[in-house]
C-alpha cells in the first residue's frame, strides 16, 4: 500500500479509517514528530525566482523554522521565510551558473539546493559527487535526471520498462520530418524533446502539411545554455507526437516522494482539468482524483525509473491505455495541492536529506492499491483560468473539462501560486504573469475561436445527416 503521511490515498480531507489504516497512519505521522532534527544548522538554498515550487518550499519549510537561503532576484526573497538573500548569476546562463554553483557548494556555503525547476535539478545532478553523502543520497544520478528530462530517452526507458507511450518519432531534419508526417497522419504534436536547451518553448499542435513546413526546424538555442546544446546537439531539433484529443482534460499526475531506502512513501494522484496555452502547456487547474487502476499503474512505473525524491509522472488516458507522457524528476507547479491533502513533499525531501525515511508499507509492485474517496480540492492558477472562462464566455463556447459528462465540482479551491500566509510573494508571482498579456490571452483567444469553428462544423454535419434520414423515411413512407 503507498503511505501518506497523514491520511490514505484519497482525494482530500480525512476519512474513517480501518484499524489497520490506522496503525498505518500513525507509523507514518511519526515523519512530524521525530527525533529532534537539526534544522537550525541545516540550511536550505533557494534559487530565487517566480514559480510556484519555489513558493511552496519557502512555505512549507519556513514555517518549520529551516533557514532558507535566497539566491537571486524573484518573487521569493521577499517571502516573510527568507533568512538571508544573496546574488547568482542567471539560472539560464548555464555557462555562469554551473561554475558559481560548484564553488559554493566546494565552499560549504550551500548544502542543499531545493529542486524546484529542471534546471536546477539538472545542475545539482551534474555536481551530485560535491555534495554531502546524507544529501548526495537524495540526488538522482545524471543519467536518470537525463533518462526523465529528455522525451527520446524517457520514452526508450518506459518501453524498456513496459509502459506504453504515445507513437512518437523525432526526425532530425526537414524533409525526414514531412516524410514522418505523411506516414503518422495529422493531427500531430510537434515539441521539444527537452526544455534543457531551448527553454520554455511549449510546441504547438501541427494539423497539416503546410503548417508543419511552417514550424519544423531546429529550435533557437535559449542564450548561456551554449555549452548544453554543444552536449546534447539532438536537442536542437523536435519531436513529433500523434496527437490524442482526450490530452485536453484526460491527463492524469502520479506524484510522490521516493526515498533511496524506504521507497515510494508518499503518493497522490490529480488530474489536468485545464492549461495554458492549450494542449500544450503548464496546468492552470489540477483537480484530486481517485483512481486505484491509474495510481498503481503510475506508481509501478515511477517506482522502475525514478531512483529517489520528488516526482510528476503524467498519464494521458486513451480509451483503456495509460501512455506515459512526461516525468518531472523535482517539484511541480501544483505542489500544493499534494501539501493539502496530507503529504507535505518539501518537509519529506529535507527530512530525507538528514536520514533515511521509511513506512510501515511503501508501495510495492503487484500489490493491491485502495483509493478512499473524498472530497475534491482544486489547485488553480488565478489569472490564466479567469482569462480562459472570460475568452470562452465571450465567444460563447464551453471549455473541454465542461463538456464531458463525468465533470466533477471541486468543494474546495486552493491557489496554485503563493500562499495567503506568505502574502508578498503572492502578489508579486500572480502580477508579474501580466506582464505581456498579448501573449497570455491570444492562446486561449485562438483555442476558443477553433473550438467554435468545430462546433459549427459539428452541427452542420448533424443538420445534414438529419435531413438524409428524413428524406430516405419520406421515401419509405406508404403511398410515396
């Protein structure tokens, strides 16, 4: 059975539990009242900036009375949890960064570095032998942060491991990319293979041969990462993905903590309800679900390539398959929303970073998974889904989680960047999305507009087929 550190896998809020569920529970609750840890003397090193991760770690671990250490300029050094704030270079200037953050970590002035994006994540992998050895054991090798952060890998390591993925190929030029198109057929998903070395770019979805002509090329090097496109030149050009429509609202998150010796001991699963931009982008509303077929199944893969921390493994569900997506090796943008229903995965990561964490019963492959269902809570990105409601009611369209059938209200709505405890930060990360709103309203203006088109198309066919099937009963009538 997976553990959770204060209740089972549910979707939230505490249930009655079994005598058993209970003795398991409070084995696990032990993780809050240990033997007294020393936390004063073991700083934390945030890497400034303006995600929610990092706002969730400041939290979580502030309010526990760790001393975080603020490198950088963002929306987190202004947290009320800040004991100290310093400069660093930019994080996307690889070229800069890796070698100051090896010298602090030689020096002894940084310990533990919170993997709060892939990037950072990818450097504390890199530098994994500087580090202490209690610390050093909390650190995916680079193989494996590589294996999760780069797709064609990730998606080798998951057949390997049995798990399905969608049909995906990555031709490394033009015309091997429209000869890969015309054989997998359109609609097609064009994207990176990894963030590593091109940045934020998202990809878009490619629905015919004029726009893949468009767009297939090699990607712009994302400036200071040089030295990173140099070691891992396939990353230049995409990837291309058959597109699978139940990707907008049927995207499932297996996510937890691994401990390198006592396993998988925390676990939750959500569901992607909403994203920006759509079909491509970060989640704006990630809805608890429950789900034992789909958790276990995501947990047995996680458990097969994922050697120890935090965790996102995506499922897209199509028909009866789960094909594996992505997996986020570090914290995710809807971190909070496994805090609230009991598993608090930053105070997990730095508990494991002073000793060992182990359960009564980590998850085990082939063992039987119960999920309790309980009330849904709702992880959302304010002014991302404000803007999505307000375009779709505009033009008068219904979004893709409103359509189906099995759509589930949330009893209970939490932000997904910054905390009302923590205020400034709060402010500062939701505003500073406005910064370009071009940028942020256009995606949603141009999915809204294509979502009409289709449900007009969709009714002139239906309107057409209607007037056959009167026509051929006025055929079939008596007397005609």
């Amino acid at each position: 059975m997976v553990q959770i550190p204060t209740h089972k896998v549910a979707h939230g809020g505490a249930q009655p539990l079994s005598p058993a569920e209970t003795s398991r529970v409070t084995t696990t609750e032990t993780f809050a009242h240990p033997t007294p840890l020393p936390i004063a003397s073991s700083p934390v090193a945030l890497i400034d900036n303006f995600g929610s991760p990092t706002l969730s770690f400041a939290v979580s671990l502030g309010a526990r009375g760790v001393p975080l250490h603020f490198y950088g300029s963002g929306a987190g050094r202004w947290s009320r949890y800040s004991s100290r704030r310093a400069t660093c270079p930019p994080v996307e200037d690889a070229d800069r960064f890796l070698p100051w953050l090896r010298r602090r970590i030689r020096s002894g002035e940084i310990r533990r570095v919170a993997p709060t994006t892939d990037l950072i994540a990818f450097y504390v992998s890199m530098l994994r032998e500087d580090f202490a050895p209690e610390v050093r054991r909390t650190i995916p090798p680079l193989p494996e942060l590589e294996r999760a952060l780069i797709k064609t890998r990730f998606g080798a390591a998951c057949a390997r491991a049995g798990q399905a993925v969608p049909v995906t190929e990555a031709p490394d030029d033009a015309a091997a990319g429209v000869a890969t198109a015309q054989r997998l057929g359109f609609p097609l998903m064009m994207k990176p293979k990894s963030h590593l070395v091109v940045g934020d770019e998202r990809g878009r979805v490619l629905n015919d041969l004029r726009e893949l002509r468009e767009y297939y090329r090699p990607y712009e090097i994302s400036p200071g990462r040089e030295s990173l496109a140099e070691r891992y030149p396939e990353l230049l050009w995409p990837l291309l993905q058959k597109y699978v429509p139940s990707a907008r609202t049927r995207v499932f998150s297996v996510t937890g903590y691994k401990d390198p010796d006592g396993g998988i001991i925390a676990a939750c699963l959500s569901c992607k309800r909403r994203q920006w931009p759509p079909d491509t982008g970060i989640s704006t509303s990630q809805v608890s679900a429950a789900d034992a077929r789909i958790l276990s199944r995501g947990l047995e893969t996680a458990d097969k390539l994922v050697s120890c921390g935090i965790f996102e493994l995506e499922l897209l569900e199509s028909g009866t398959e789960l094909l594996a997506i992505d997996l986020n090796p570090r914290a995710f943008g809807f971190i909070d929303l496994d805090i609230a229903r009991g598993n608090d995965l930053p105070w997990l990561w730095f508990e494991s970073t002073l000793r060992p964490l182990t359960a009564d019963a980590p998850f085990t492959a082939g063992q039987p998974l119960t999920v309790t269902p309980a009330a849904v809570i709702e992880c959302r990105l304010p002014i991302p889904y404000t803007i999505s409601r307000c375009i779709n009611a505009l033009l008068g369209v219904r979004s893709a989680d409103e359509i189906e059938a099995d759509v589930v209200n949330a009893t209970r709505v939490i932000p997904m960047l910054g905390h009302w405890n923590d205020p400034l930060p709060l402010l500062l990360a939701n505003l500073r999305q406005l910064r370009h709103p071009g940028s942020l309203i256009r995606p949603y203006v141009a999915a809204a507009a294509a979502q009409r088109r289709r449900n007009r198309q969709a009714q002139s066919n239906t309107g057409r087929q209607q007037a056959v099937e009167q026509a051929r009963e006025g055929r079939n009538q008596p007397g005609a």
